[in-house]
C-alpha cells in the first residue's frame, strides 16, 4: 500500500529513543523527510546515521520540547531545511509520577509545560505551513491512562487528557483545510527505558531478567511488551492519505489490555 508521504517533512519530538524513534522509522521508510528532536545530542546522532541509511533527507536538532524558545527553534531550522512542515508528532516523556497527596506546584507547572503546553505551541507553530499547503497531519502520543487513568500517575491522567481534549476540540476546524489531528494511546512497550526498569527491579530481587518480565506480563492478554515499530506503523497509517477521514480519535494499541469500551 502506497501511503503518499513520499517528500513529505515530519517533525517528531522525543525521536532519538523508544517510541518517537520508531514513528520516525516508520515514516522515514515511505519516504518523508524527517526533523528529529530529542535533549541528547548523542543519541540524536545514532539514529540520524539510521535513517540516512534508509536515503531518506534528516535533519537532528538538540531541544527541550518544554522550552518556547527551543519550539521556535524547531519549526524554523525545519522549515529552512525543507521549505514546510506536512506531519507533526508530537511526543514528550511521561511527567513525575505521584499521587494528588504528593505533587508539588513546581510539580504541576513542570508537567503544564513539557506534556500540555508544548503540544499546544508545536500546533500553532506548524499549523500555517499545513494551511498554505492544504494539508496535514497531526498525531499526538498520550498513553492508556487517557482511557483509564492510574491513580499514582495523576499528572499525567491530567495533562495527556488535556492533550486529548483540546485535539477534539480543534479538530472540525482543522479537516476544512485538509489537516486531521488524532491520538494515540500506547500501552506497554518494550522501549530501553522499560528495559532499564526490569534489569534494575531483576536486581534489586535477586532474579533473572527474563523471570521478571514473565510475571510483569502474566496480566496482558497479549503475554508480551509490544514492539515500538508496532505503534510507528500506527501512526505513519494516520499520516497517510488512506486515513483522511480518521479525524480528532483517540486510538488505543494496548494488546486489548484495557477492559473499558
């Protein structure tokens, strides 16, 4: 199936690692320009050589997502290198989890900005390139917890349902000029970060790796993490023109995890 975003630029925060890196791949194997942004320069660099390797053009930029200035900075190095913006992604890590007993003000100002408000300014920011053109696409990554939230991650129950809300609520404005907005809400990947965490819980227990994860996933129906390319390929399918009509969603890919309808 042929996706038409061949020549297409896309932005996609938090690409260096996990689940932004495999929207990037995703996209970069059909063809689209790719704007990465990421905190770490080095790691930046090792999947740039990736997707080069795929002959595709790439671009790294070294920003903090949460930052105005660094969104800014964002848009306008990208729109010098490719001349537009067609697709953005946005995606930041999860903020500092905690009950509604223990979260700070700071806490919740830190939260504000690198989940809610940085989201918000990359979509005004890109949104009159996609205008001129008359097309666009724009997919945020939240998290399951958008559907059915966790009552020690509230900062993240509040701000990615933000997200979520204030996506449906521009998203008929948006289709009049050819640009869908829609959310995805990932489950349980197997990302470096979740691999990290099992190896230091394993220790920390004195058990092997692989005993760990088997009962970290004896709950799943699906018995396993997912793979991050799953999720990529989700979402390089909303960017495509096969999914023009798929508008202000939010789609769970959770191995059926979830009970709620």
């Amino acid at each position: 199936m042929n996706f038409n975003l061949q020549g297409k630029t896309a932005i996609i925060g938090g690409s260096s690692k996990g689940l932004g890196k495999a929207c990037a791949m995703a996209l970069a194997r059909e063809g689209a320009n790719i704007a990465l942004c990421a905190r770490n320069a080095e790691a930046l660099y090792h999947t740039q050589c990736e997707i080069d390797a795929l002959g595709v053009q790439t671009l790294s930029i070294v920003a903090d997502m949460s930052k105005a200035e660094d969104n800014v900075r964002i848009v306008r190095e990208t729109v010098a290198r490719f001349g537009g913006v067609d697709i953005l992604v946005n995606n930041s890590g999860g903020p500092k989890p905690g009950t509604f007993r223990e979260i700070s003000d700071e806490d919740l100002d830190d939260a504000y900005q690198s989940v809610l408000k940085y989201n918000i300014r990359m979509i005004r920011l890109c949104l009159p390139y996609m205008e001129k053109n008359g097309w666009g696409r724009i997919v945020n990554i939240t998290s399951i917890m958008v559907k059915e939230p966790t009552p020690d991650l509230v900062l993240s129950n509040i701000f990615r349902l933000a997200v979520v809300g204030y996506a449906k609520t521009i998203s008929k404005d948006l289709i009049t000029n050819g640009i869908t907005i829609n959310n995805v809400a990932p489950g349980y990947f197997r990302t470096d970060r979740v691999t990290q965490l099992m190896e230091a819980h394993a220790k920390a227990e004195g058990i092997s790796v692989e005993a760990y994860e088997q009962r970290a996933i004896a709950d799943f129906p699906h018995k396993r993490y997912l793979d991050p390319q799953e999720l990529g390929d989700l979402v390089c399918y909303l960017c495509s023109d096969q999914a023009r009509s798929i508008n202000g969603t939010t789609i769970q890919i959770d191995g059926g995890l979830l009970s709620g309808l």
